[in-house]
C-alpha cells in the first residue's frame, strides 16, 4: 500500500531537493513545488502568515519566487490508509477545473508533510464577509450576494452533474466559498470531508461545527447523495440573505436552526425579516421573496421534495432576472401574490415533476 501511495504521490509531488521538472503536463494539470520552495513561500510556515485553520489543517499565504500569490493548506499527520486516499483524491480532484471551483494548484507529499497549494483568494472566505471582521467595514451589497450564491450554485451543478466521477461536497458552509479579486464564488474543499477516518477526533469538532448544515437524512442515518448539498445550499442561501449563522444562540442558551427561524416568517409572509438589515435601501425585495423561496425549496425536510443543483441554477437566475417594479411589489404583498409562481406554488411544481 505504502508503495502504491509512493507511486501515487510521486506521479506529483517534488520532494526537498529533487530536481525540478516541467511544470505542467496534459496528464497532469498541477504544478510541482518542492518542499523548500513552500517552506521559502510562506515564510517557513510563519505564524503572520496565517489565514486560518480549520478540521484538517491550517492555511497560510505564501508567494512563490515569480511573485505568484498562493494559499498552502497544510494538512494534520495521517494514517497510511489516510494518505492513500488522499493520493487518489488528489489525483481526481486536481482534474477538476470549474470557474466557481477552487482547483487545486498542486502540492507536496513527502516524509511527514502533506501541503496542498491553492491560488491565493483576497477576498478570503464568505465567512468573513457574512460574520467575520469583514463584515462591517466591507458589506455585501445585493447584487454582490446574489452573484456568489448563483457562483456557489454553479461550482456545485458542475461537481455534481459534470465533473467525472460525479462528487458530493459534503462541506457546503459559508467558510468554503472563497472569493477572489472580484468576489466571483469559489466552492473549495470538495470531497476532503470523506477523507477523515471515523472516530478521529476532529470529526467530532467537525461534525459540531456544521451541524447547522447537515440534511436531516445525513445528520440522522448517514444518508448521503447529492441532495445533501442542495440542503446545506439552502442553509448557505439563508445565510447569505440574513448574515445570520446557521445555528444561532438564544438568551438562555437553545439553540435554533436557520432554516426554524425563516420558516414561520416565510408562511406569514414576512420577507423583510429575513432579510440582513444593513442591507438597507439597497435590498430588491421581489428577489428577496423568490430566493428565499429558493432556499426554503432547497431545505425540504424530504430529500426527494429538493430541487437539483441544475434547477437551483436555474431558479435563482429567474429569481434575479425577475425586477418587479415596486407597485407591483406592493401589490403582491397586499393581494398574496401575483406573476412570479408563489413557495406553494414551486413547490408543487416540483412535487409534480417528481412524479
Ligand atoms: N485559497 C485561499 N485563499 C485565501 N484564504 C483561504 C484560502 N483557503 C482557505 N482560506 C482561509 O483559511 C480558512 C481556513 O480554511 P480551512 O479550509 O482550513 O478551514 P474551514 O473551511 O474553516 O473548515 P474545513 O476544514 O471544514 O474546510 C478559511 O476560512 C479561509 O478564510
Ligand atoms: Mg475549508
């Protein structure tokens, strides 16, 4: 087994001192770096350089000796069985190339490190955007928000339905979707989550740290398919509208999910609720109600009730594409509801297609 990773991993990684190859190949689409060209990258790994750290290891911004700016992820110790998987993820994921998908550059495995090289996104994660330092000085606008989520939505249709093999996130939170320069959405981290052993440690921080993500199914049995990201789409949905957490503290200390806090908003017709308040004047509230119906479509207790990522796509384009003027709007609001189909109305429709 050891062998065969030390063919997997050799096929392409540079080990410290090793002479540099071409840097590119069709057959393999990552570049080399040497050990001592990451060590010298990021400073030897310095503390500054940090960009944070999460379930399997930490983060830190690096720039190569042409100036390239790069994030290298490096990973926690493994187990031989570990690393075997993680060679063969690796070799399937560093194919995977999308424009809302955070590709892997390349990467190192040898002796005990495992480092993976990104490109280096400025605008950091969603997180930090939505609840993070960032979220007062740089606030989302509207429009900013709707093209990370149609982004994110994208990243995901192409994993699920055109990236061979097909592959579930598992992942999809707010500190996976990273932004670049112009806040185009890049899904990172996809298909590491079935990378942790069960009964590591840290799957237990994990597990609590995106609880508020998890499909029921998936919480309750273990079930995973593709609809379990739609799911956690939805909740990022959510979040992304409200800049609220998934899971939010009450005084006293319950605990309540996202999608329980929309819901009787949404049954009441409280669209403005939901809403992130500093969104202000800047808040389309017609795109508003068809997102969050969108999300709320996506959080379907009922797998089989979900749309598809491809649908998803498609509904928050129109959802978008979709500027009432605002009688209209008022009119809506006053009457129940006219022109765009209604939650119960997609719903059905959906329900029927199913059939
Ligand atoms: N390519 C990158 N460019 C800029 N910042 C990054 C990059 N990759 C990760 N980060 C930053 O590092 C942080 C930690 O990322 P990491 O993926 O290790 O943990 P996480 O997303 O919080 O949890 P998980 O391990 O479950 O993915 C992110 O929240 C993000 O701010
Ligand atoms: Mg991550």
């Amino acid at each position: 087994m050891l062998q065969m990773l030390q063919r997997c991993c050799c096929c392409f990684s540079g080990e410290l001192g090793a002479k540099p190859r071409s840097k590119k190949s069709d057959d393999y689409p990552w570049e080399n770096y040497t050990l001592k060209d990451l060590i010298h990258a990021t400073n030897n790994f310095n503390n500054k350089n940090k960009l944070g750290e999460g379930g399997f290891g930490t983060v830190y911004f690096g720039q190569t000796s042409k100036g390239e700016e790069i994030a290298v992820k490096r990973l926690k110790a493994m187990t031989a069985k570990g690393e075997m998987e993680f060679a063969i993820e690796v070799e399937i994921l560093g194919r995977v190339r999308h424009k809302n998908l955070l590709s892997l550059r390349g990467f190192y495995a040898g002796g005990d490190e495992r480092l993976i090289v990104y490109d280096y996104m400025p605008n950091l994660s969603l997180i930090s955007h939505l609840h993070g330092q960032r979220a007062t000085n740089l606030l989302l606008d509207w429009p900013q928000r709707m093209k990370i989520a149609i982004g994110a939505a994208e990243g995901l249709a192409y994993l699920h339905h055109e990236a061979s093999p097909h592959i579930i996130h598992r992942d999809i939170k707010a500190s996976n979707v990273l932004l670049d320069a112009n806040f185009n959405a890049k899904v990172a981290d996809f298909g590491f989550a079935k990378l942790i052993p069960e009964g590591v440690s840290h799957l237990t921080t994990k597990v609590k740290g995106t609880l508020g993500y998890l499909a029921p199914e998936y919480a309750m049995w273990g079930k995973v398919s593709e609809s379990c990201d739609v799911y956690s789409f939805g909740v990022l949905l959510l979040e992304i509208v409200s800049a609220r957490k998934p899971i939010e503290k009450l005084p006293g200390g319950v605990k309540r999910e996202i999608v329980n806090w929309v819901t009787p908003l949404v049954e009441r017709g409280r669209w403005d609720h939901v809403a992130d308040s500093r969104l202000g004047e800047k808040l389309d509230k017609a795109q508003l109600r068809n997102v969050v119906e969108v999300a709320m479509l996506c959080t379907d207790g009922k797998p089989e009730n979900r749309p598809t990522m491809l649908e998803v796509v498609e509904l928050l384009k129109s959802a978008v594409r979709d500027r009432r003027t605002k009688e209209v709007v008022l009119k809506d609001e006053d009457d129940g509801g006219i022109g765009e189909p209604s939650y119960s109305e997609k719903k059905s429709w959906k329900t029927s297609r199913m059939r």
